[in-house]
C-alpha cells in the first residue's frame, strides 16, 4: 500500500464495483418491472436485449465499447481511459444476472398490492419507494453484492477497456506478474481475496437480517 499504483488501482477497483453493482442492479429493477408487469412485443423484446449480453465474452464486450468510445459521436463523451467505461463494460455483462434476480422477485410479489397502492391515489413512484422496493430489497442487495464481488475481480473487460490510469487491481495483478513480481502479485491477490469476503460475508448477514424483519 505504500506504492502509488497500488493505491490507485485500489481506488479505481472500489469505484468500479460499487458503480457497476448499482447501474446495473438499478437498470435491472427497471427492465425487470417491465418484463413482469407489462405485455406486448416490446416486453419480450427487452426480455432478450437483457438476457442477450450474457452469450458475449468479456474481450467481445470490450472491443465493442472501445470502437464506440473512439470514434464520434460518441467520442465526444470523453469516456474511453476512464473508469466510467470499465463500468459500462461490466453493466453490459451482468444486466442478465441483474435482470433474472429482479424477475425472479417480482414473480413472487403479487400484483394486487400495486393495484391497491394505485387505487388509494399513489402514482407509480410512490408506490414503487413504499410497497415494491422494501419488499423486492433482500433480492435487490444479494444481486448488488453479486455484481459487486465479481466486479472486483473480473479481469477481461477491464484489460481491454483500462488505462495506466484507470487501472484496477487484476489488471494490477497481470502487470506485476508479467514483470516477474510474484511475490507483489500474491499479495494483491490476498487483498483482493480479503475484500471478497468481508463483502460477501457482510452482505450475506445484511440480507437473512432483511428476510428476517420481512417474515415477522
């Protein structure tokens, strides 16, 4: 931790996983109300768009972004070497996850208690911040904290997407090992290993707590 790099691409890692989780958790909850509320074409063809980017490679995912990024329009948006790219990187490849978690949630949250939220006068806002989100919660944090934990690690989109100064921690981990420090990378490794499961055990105990509250 004394050395610049280290520091940085701890940083970049931290605001790449919890970014990722929560775009993509967030898209997820959106798409995935109108898949299980709505009908017509336009709902099955938002089922697939969702569920499609889970057949793509990660390298596929990361070339694609860099042809959009570098050329205009887009080119414009200045996103390419940022870490906000990596971001959209790992949104596109989890939005299926993402998306099954949130479908599978609404599956087993009747309609009936929209209906009566709408029949009282609340609009739809309303009645998604009071009766679907604390209910859909403990669904929504196990996939925030899904994204977030393979977020930290995935190495794929962020090697194709990253640049020396939006570097993450594997890519951090390639480098020292291509330059023949495996005792750096194996550090980086534990680090990384530390920082997985203090998320996974701390969002774990998060989630039996919510189930909890929600059955008494």
């Amino acid at each position: 931790l004394a050395e610049g790099d280290v520091v940085d691409a701890t940083v970049n890692t931290i605001i790449v996983a919890v970014s990722a989780a929560t775009l993509t958790m967030i898209l997820a909850l959106t798409s995935a109300w109108i898949i299980s509320r709505r009908r017509g074409a336009g709902r099955a063809a938002l089922d697939v768009i969702t569920f499609l980017p889970h057949a793509l490679p990660g390298v596929i995912i990361g070339i694609a972004l860099t042809f959009v990024f570098v050329q205009p329009p887009m080119q414009r948006l200045e996103l390419f070497g940022t870490v906000w790219i990596i971001v959209l990187g790992l949104t596109v490849s989890y939005i299926a996850f993402g998306s099954r978690t949130m479908i599978g949630a609404f599956s087993q949250l009747h309609q009936e208690m929209e209906e009566a939220g709408r029949a009282s006068g609340a609009r739809w806002p309303v009645i998604m911040r009071r009766i679907v989100l604390p209910l859909v919660l403990p669904s929504f944090i196990s996939g925030w904290i899904w994204v977030a934990s393979h977020a930290l690690r995935n190495f794929s989109i962020p090697l194709m997407l990253s640049t020396r100064e939006s570097q993450v921690l594997s890519v951090l981990m390639w480098d020292t090992w291509e330059d023949g420090q495996p005792g750096q990378t194996t550090a980086l490794g534990v680090m990384l290993i530390i920082a997985l499961a203090i998320l996974t055990i701390g969002g774990r105990l998060l989630v039996v707590r919510l189930s909890g509250q929600q059955e008494t």
